[in-house]
C-alpha cells in the first residue's frame, strides 16, 4: 500500500476497502494505528524503499474482505536479515491465512537477493502464532522475557 492507503488503514478502513473494491476491511485496534501512520511517515521520507517499509494485505476473495496484514518492518540489515510482523483480524483467525501470507513474504524476501534470514517475534501466551511461524518453516532461536524470536534462513 503507499502512504496515502496506509493512513486510510489506520483512519477510515471503510473508504481502503472501496478505494480496492472491497466489501468488508474492519476496524484497527488502537495500537496498531500509531504503527500504520508511522511507517507512512516511513514511506514519504524513503519512497525508494517501500516495497519494505509497506503493509500487504491479506484478502479472502470469496469475501471481498481484508482479514489481516504483514510487512516487513524495516529494509533488510547489513546481514541480510528483516523482521517480519502479521496480524488477522478475529474472525478469520485459525483459517490459514497468516501461514500463507509469512510463506509469500518469506518467499519475495528471498527472491529479492537481498534477504538471507527472516525473524519474527511473537509473545508468550500466543500459541497461534507459534504454530503459523513452525507451519511457515521457521525456527525457534532465542527467547527474551516474554518474546520468541523465530528465524528462518534461505536455503535451510
């Protein structure tokens, strides 16, 4: 999405999902609003980079809805590692839609050539998200306070 679409996705998911034709994109819970205006901020300042800077959404085309999001929160480190970050909305939990979408990114990070390792944190108490970075091939490898870090690396 460019800047002007994350904004709306913070702001008015209703004006999003008819700027894309959609019939339903719900509501952002107030944490994640800050974090969508951010990284438009992000995108107007490094343009270049926002295929990384970005959120994708996840849509079910049967539904015509949005069920979720993922991005990579930064461009790829000097090591060629990113940090992914997914969400799906309630109702649409448990239907592999976030498996699918870490799969697709993970996949278009490495195709890029730029990427050679991708992690992700979840937090303790959110067994779903351990189970969709496990189905998606990633590892767990270090575990701080209430975060576990997970990591997956090309060609492993």
């Amino acid at each position: 999405m460019t800047s002007v679409e994350l904004r709306l996705y913070a702001d008015d998911p209703a004006a999003l999902a008819r700027r894309f034709g959609l019939s339903v994109c719900g509501e952002q819970p107030d944490f994640f609003k800050p974090i969508l205006r951010k990284q438009a901020d992000r995108i107007d300042e490094h343009p270049e980079s926002i295929s990384w800077l970005t959120f994708w959404l996840m849509i079910d085309d049967a539904r015509q809805a949005v069920v979720g999001s993922i991005d990579t929160k930064d461009v790829p480190d000097a090591s060629g590692t990113v940090e992914i970050g997914y969400g799906v909305d309630e109702p649409f939990r448990g239907l592999g839609y976030a498996t699918e979408a870490v799969r697709l990114m993970v996949e278009r990070a490495f195709a890029t050539g730029e990427v050679k390792r991708v992690v992700a944190e979840t937090e303790d108490g959110n067994p779903a998200s351990d189970r969709v970075l496990a189905k998606a091939g990633f590892r767990l490898y270090d575990k701080k306070g209430i975060s576990n870090w997970y990591e997956i690396r090309k060609n492993a």
